[in-house]
C-alpha cells in the first residue's frame, strides 16, 4: 500500500490530508490519440450531403467497462484553434426528403473492443430562406479537423 498526505497531516489523516492512496479505485486508459480529420467541400442537400467520414480504434478491455471521451478540435480564420465539446445535430431538409447530420455534428459508436467515430464536414449548419424566398445553407466557420479521444475503463461489476 502507498499513500501521500498533504504536508502537516496529523498522523491519523483525515480524508482531506491524503492526496493518493493505492488502494482507491483508478481509471484505467484503455486507448488514447489524435486523429486528423480530413476537409471536405461544402455540400448542398438534397442532392449531395457528406454520409459520414469514420476512423476505428480498436482496443483490449481487460476486462473492464469501456467509456469514451472526447472533444473536437476546430479552426477558423479569426479566433485560431478552438476545442468543443462533441455534439450530434440532425437536420430535415426543407422539402421533407432528407436527413442528415449537420456540418460540426460527430458522434462515436463504442463496442467492447472498438470505437468508431464519425464526423460530417462539409454539410450545412443551417437551411435557412432569404428574402426572396429562396433556401439558402449555412456552413460551420469552424470546421473539425481533429478529434482527440481518451477510451477507458471502470472495473465491470
């Protein structure tokens, strides 16, 4: 057994007098990385939407309960780099014909031993009329161009 205490622990610490103690359940890192996520040109649905660009990670458990953590890394022209959280938007086309996932959506599918995540540059943010009644899309002035991932795991119970 190991266990730090913080300076001026009594020697009968308190739980606030120990910083680390081997004998405390821990995370596990299962798989962690940066992968580069390719540019895409800007689609206009219905008639061309991006279906989804993926990359797998495969991975070994050991036995434990895998979760995912992720964030993906964009740019823009004005503020630089930038990290968002990870978010999954779907859009129905104005003529009730198509969905899809938005520009800056992403969303990871996780097995035992994989994790595949996908990613839509190119796609619209935003269907929206102008004032001549026409549909006009907005794109993301951030496109991802990266998603780093952290995979780990919990004892299974």
């Amino acid at each position: 057994m190991v266990q730090f205490l913080r300076p001026g622990a009594a020697a009968n610490p308190s739980f606030a007098d120990v910083v680390l103690d081997s004998r405390w359940p821990a995370l596990q890192i299962l798989a962690e990385g940066y992968q580069i996520i390719d540019g895409q040109p800007n689609y206009t649905p219905p008639a061309s939407v991006n279906p989804g660009q993926s990359f797998t990670v495969n991975f070994n458990n050991f036995g434990l309960f895998p979760f995912v953590k992720y964030t993906t890394l964009h740019v823009d022209g004005v503020n630089g780099f930038s990290a968002k959280p990870a978010a999954t938007f779907i859009t129905e086309n104005y003529n009730n014909q198509l969905q899809y996932h938005q520009g800056n959506s992403t969303y990871c599918v996780l097995s035992g031993s994989q994790a595949t995540f996908w990613t839509f540059n190119g796609n619209p943010s935003l269907e929206r009329t102008n004032q001549n009644n026409q549909w006009v899309f907005d794109y993301p002035p951030d496109a991802i161009i990266g998603i780093r991932y952290f995979i780990l795991g919990i004892p299974a119970l």
